[in-house]
C-alpha cells in the first residue's frame, strides 16, 4: 500500500506523474528514463549521512523504523533542511522518490 | 627660480601623495604583494595567507604571549559571524594590525585587529536555490590577500576580489558551472606572483576538478588544470590512466590552498580522490571496476609553474585510490635540513610523506595508529599489502572516511623543530555497492558504499596531537584527546602550542614537553583555524574561529554524544586573546 499512498501525496503536491522524468531547468517535461535502483542511489548519494544503509544515525538520523510519512520523507529529500541536509528538488524522478521510500520502509536490521 | 619653484612644489606634493598612499595602503594592508609573503618573516606580525607565509608552517614568530605568562591570557574581544550555518570554519589572515575573516555563505569582514571593530563587511550575492542543494556547503574556509584585495571563491563557482581598504567587490569572475556540476568553492585561494590559484571540490562529484590560474588584477583566467587525466593533449595528458573514459566523471579536485616553493617557483597542490569513493574491482583494479587504472592525478601532490599552470611535477601518494584517502590536505611544509632542502605533505590516511622540491619521496611515516588499508608504505612510497575491496561487506577499515588527518592544519616550530600534528584513531564498516555517477539535471555524490563509523579494535575511537620531527617521524611527546580535535593548531616563538579541541577548550601546551599550561573554553566546538598576529598596538593576539560543523563534525553527536548533541549548528564566534 506505501507506493499507493505516496502516489496520492506526489499528486496531492502537484508533482509530475510517475512517467515524467524530473524537469530539467528551462526543459520541463523530458521524456522519462529509466528509474535508477533505489538502494543504488542510496549507496551514491544519501549513505554518506545516513549510515549503514540507513539503518544506522551518522550525520543524519536513522531512517530504518522512520516515524515520517510517506509525503514527508519525500518533502524531506526534496526541499532538505538548512544546516543538516541539502534538498535534493529535480535530482530524482518522481519514480526514483518513490523507490527511495520504498526502500527506506523495508530496511532491517543486518 | 620660479621654474624650480613649481618643480620642487610638484616634487613635494608628489611625495606628499606617495607617503600619503604608502600610509594609506600600509593602514589597510594593502601593500601585500608576492615579495612582500615570500618575505614574511621579516614582518612576524602578519598571518598573511591560509598557511601563514609560503613556507606553510602556520607558526608566528611573535613571542609577547610566552610560556611563562600564557597563564595570563585573557579575552580580548570577540566577534559573531551572522549565518554561521556549519560553525565557522576559515583561517583568519592578517595583514598591519588588520584582521580579515570569512565564514558561510561568502561573508568577510575587516576588523580592527586591536579592539574588533568593524572596519567593512562584505556579504556575497548567492544563487541561494543552488546553495540549498550543496552537500559541501555552505561554509567557507578561508581566503587570500593580494594587490589590495581579499580573494575568496564562492559556492556557485566565482572567484571574487573585494577592496581591502573599502569591501566593496571589485571583480568577479565565473569559473564553474556550479548550476549542472552542484559544487562550488569552499577552500582558500593562494596568491602567487601576480596570480589568484584556486581548486575546485571535486572527489566523491562525478567532473574532473580543475585548479585554476586567475589574473589577480583583472580577475581573468590564465590557466586551468584538470586534475583528473591531466590536460588534453599535453604532456601532463593522462586520460588513458582512466579505463573506460571514467576521466570523464573522475572526482579529484584541489579543495584546499596548496603551498608555494618560492626557490623552485612551484605551486604545490594535494588532489582529491576519485569518484566513486569506493570501487568494487578488488585486486584487479588495473583493468576492472568502476574506473580502472591508477587515476592520475588523483590523491596526488602536483607541482604547478603559477604563470602557466604547467605540470612541472608530481606524486601519487595512493594510486588508484580505493578508499577516500586522498591528498587534499593543503600544508606543503617547506623545510630545510643541512643544506638539503625538503617538502612535507599530510596524507588524509594518516601516513606523512616528506619529498625533495622536485616532488621525489624521501620517506614516509605513520602518524596514526590503526591504519590498515594497506600493511606499509615503504619509505620510497610504494603501498605493501592494499586492501582492495570487492563488492560486499568489509569490517573495520581503518581509518575511517574522515581519514587518520583531517583538512586542517597542523604546525611546525622553527624553534623546538617539531611538526605538532592531529591524528584521528577510528575505523568503519562499509559495504561496497556498484554504482552508477548521477549527471542529469545535476551532478550528486558518488560514494559507491553504505558505511558506519565504528571504534577501532580493542579501543575507544579517539584522537591526538603528537609532536614529531618533520622528516624522520620521531616522536617527542603526544597528548590524547577523547574525540579526535579537528580545528587547525598554532606554534610560536613563545615555546607555545594552541589546541582548539572539539569540545570548546582552547589549549596552550608548552611546545617542547606538550605540558599543559592554560586552557579556556569558548563553549562551543572548533572546526577551523587559529592565528597570531600584531595589533596597531604592536600587542599580540591569537585569534580562533568557533562554531561546530561539517563534514567530520557531524558525525560527533550521534556517535560520540554529549556534548556535541547540544551544540549550536548555525553558531560561528571569532575569539581574540592576550595579555591584560
């Protein structure tokens, strides 16, 4: 039901639907691409705060059991928070955000 | 008569003009010229670049404030940096009794170095959009005096140069497209000659860091080196180092001032690592993997000619860089030993290279403990036993990411002939994944692993500040510390180290026995540099930037606790002592 009830927030935010790639600046509506693998661009981009995969707090907290909603964590990813985290708005396709939430609700302990 | 007469009175209103000007510019400082660094210690007064003089030993020759009446040191003003979001990180310089100083988001003022009063404050026009999407960011480490300017390079991609005696911005030049690369500058600039030399950030961000050349009076760009895969079809081309055409999304970068070696004319630079971080070819890096070869000129020093940015020499401290150990840490200590002349360079893994001034190693020594990502580096700088990593789970590399050496600086003595250095004692976890580097729309990290810091094995993760003989290593004395200080030290004529440690202590230890002696706490952590410099009342002062944050930093509060989980993160507070 999490990729359902995030698909309701993206639209409720007004956000592209899922087939359009993230608007480049002046070109928007780029045709889609692939999604890249959520776990890999977790392990590109976002490990190097939140460890372990984000099992673990580091320089960010913990999101392994993240009491944020759905529609939060992506506002979180897309707009940051000034001093803890950079906003991330058009790095990833609605697709990829919602993989990114994805894989943030089935992490485990390891 | 009447002739002489109005030649003598233009000779004399000339004159007037001329001592009135020198006065003027000797006022504000803005007679720092080349010669005038080269020459720095004819004038100990000063803190004229990032690392003090070109020598790179952040050490003042004033010796007012000794070892026998540290005990006395008192605050003398202090000096709040608005928007200190990620502490206040920068070295301060000084140039007649004049304090200059950055912090984030491109601020500077001028301050009277005697009492703190605001002389100009200069606040940089930022694309905030794009600074809001920086990870590196948006501190800013220090800056360089030169021609009557202060130069410092901006988070959207601009060297910029501000009138030292007015603040306003004189010129500013666009070097990056910091818009699609997301990375900008946070390091200082280095004024060489008649020369502005900056880096890029560049590491774990998929580009190939170029270090530029900048005309110092016209802020036009000379010259540019890319550091990764050298320049096209130059004899510094070194692209076929990069298996695959991964030169094209190398990392490497130059975020940190170098040194100069005014002898040999040689701007001395420590590169970054390549992107990603972490590869997952194992042993078989020559051929396989995320960028396969040894990724010249990454995790390198790099010998530049300041007039034409050409590559005179250079060493790869770890090639083919597996682990984000790299070279970026600025301090080219310029040394001489009977006759022979030496540069000593801090690699992030926690080994010290010394070389001769045409970038050949003379030796190599540990600084830190737990090291093991390789068994040895021999003294001649060949890596015994590398760790290379395959794709999967690794425990307990050592270092950890933030490395055995951070970014800051240590210090040399003249005096007690002691390099005073941290040394960071930590390890992690990680598993390495394969990655792919994200370009569209913007350019985003490349670290190829998920990771966690962990203790080393059978201790506590901690720190130290050790003196040791530049060249040979030896240890005289060390002091440990129970999270690794990451603030930049200072020595000085008076027999005196300075340690600003994590917590908000600001230490003096005696510099020949590492005794301590007098202590403040500035109730905040430290996170950047520390000078000592003459006031207009040839009084002396040591001036520290506080505030907590950053890239090492902010790992402390949830791995090490309290206090850092109680510290300000948008908190930057210059400090000032001496004598009553």
């Amino acid at each position: 039901m999490r990729p359902l009830a995030l698909a309701a927030v993206l639209a409720a935010l007004g956000a592209a639907p899922a087939t359009t790639r993230a608007a480049e600046p002046g070109q928007p509506g780029v045709a889609a691409k692939p999604a890249r693998d959520p776990a890999q661009i977790f392990a590109t981009t976002c490990g190097w705060c939140h460890h372990k995969g984000g099992r673990e707090a580091g320089k960010g907290p913990q999101l392994m059991g993240t009491p944020l909603s759905d529609g939060e964590i992506v506002q979180r990813i897309r707009k940051g928070k000034q001093g803890f985290m950079p906003g991330y708005e058009g790095a990833f396709s609605e697709e990829e955000l919602a993989g990114l939430v994805r894989y943030i609700r089935s992490l485990r302990p390891r | 008569m009447q002739r002489w007469h109005e030649a003598a009175g233009r000779a004399a209103l000339a004159a007037a003009v001329a001592l009135a000007t020198t006065a003027w510019a000797d006022m504000h400082g803005s007679d720092v010229t080349h010669e005038r660094i080269r020459d720095a210690d004819k004038r100990p007064g000063d803190w004229l670049t990032y690392h003090g003089t070109y020598k790179g030993w952040h050490y003042s020759g004033v010796d007012q404030i000794n070892s026998k009446n540290v005990g006395k040191l008192r605050v003398a003003w202090v000096h709040a940096m608005p928007r200190s979001v990620r502490g206040l990180q920068s070295m301060p310089l000084a140039a007649n009794g004049i304090l200059y100083y950055s912090g984030s988001y491109n601020q500077v003022f001028a301050l009277d170095g005697a009492t703190g009063e605001v002389i100009w404050y200069y606040r940089q026009k930022l694309n905030e959009d794009l600074v809001s999407k920086q990870t590196h960011s948006p501190y800013n480490r220090g800056i360089a005096l030169g021609l009557g300017h202060v130069y410092m390079g901006t988070l959207d991609g601009k060297l910029v140069a501000i009138d030292m005696k007015t603040g306003r911005l004189v010129w500013e030049t666009k070097l990056i497209d910091s818009e699609r690369l997301t990375v900008g500058f946070t390091g200082a600039p280095l004024f060489v000659k008649d020369k502005v030399i900056i880096g890029s950030q560049g590491g774990e961000w998929p580009y190939r860091g170029p270090i530029f050349g900048v005309d110092a009076r016209t802020g036009q760009e000379v010259w540019k080196f890319y550091t990764v895969g050298g320049n096209d079809g130059t004899q510094s081309d070194a692209r076929n180092t990069w298996g695959n055409d991964t030169w094209l999304t190398g990392g490497g970068g130059g975020w940190m001032a170098g040194g100069y070696d005014a002898d040999n004319d040689t701007v001395w630079w420590g590169t970054g690592n390549p992107a990603p971080l972490y590869d997952w070819s194992g042993p078989e890096w020559m051929t396989a993997g995320a960028r396969p070869g040894t990724n010249l000129y990454t995790t390198s020093v790099i010998g530049l000619d300041p007039d034409s940015g050409e590559l005179k020499a250079y060493h790869q401290e770890l090639p083919h860089d597996a682990w984000d150990y790299d070279s970026a840490v600025g301090e080219f200590l310029m040394l001489e030993r009977r006759g022979k002349k030496y540069i000593v360079h801090p690699n992030k893994s926690g080994f010290v290279f010394v070389y001769d001034r045409k970038g050949k190693v003379q030796n190599v020594w540990r600084l830190v403990k737990n090291i093991n990502f390789v068994q040895d580096i021999k003294t001649d700088g060949t890596l015994v036993g590398r760790r290379d990593l395959t794709e999967g789970e690794h425990k307990n590399l050592c270092p950890f990411i933030a490395g055995g050496i951070s970014w800051n600086a240590g210090s040399y003595n003249p005096k007690s002939g002691l390099y005073y250095k941290v040394g960071n004692e930590w390890c992690m976890d990680l598993t390495v994944k394969r990655t792919q580097p994200i370009l569209e729309p913007m350019a985003q990290l490349n670290i190829g692993a998920d990771f966690s810091l962990v203790n080393p094995q059978g201790e506590k993760a901690h720190g130290r500040v050790a003196a040791h003989d530049p060249l040979t290593g030896a240890k005289k004395w060390e002091v440990r510390f129970p999270e690794p200080p990451l603030a930049s030290l200072l020595s000085t004529a008076g027999n005196l180290v300075f340690v600003p440690d994590a917590r908000g202590i600001l230490r003096a230890l005696d510099a020949s026995s590492g005794r301590e002696l007098w202590k403040h706490n500035n109730g905040q952590g430290h996170n950047g540099g520390i000078i000592s410099y003459l006031g207009k009342d040839k009084k002396q002062y040591v001036a520290v930037a506080t505030g907590w944050g950053g890239l090492a930093g902010d790992d402390y509060a949830n791995f090490f606790g309290p206090p850092f989980n109680t510290f300000p993160r948008d908190s930057g507070v210059l400090m000032v002592f001496a004598l009553p």
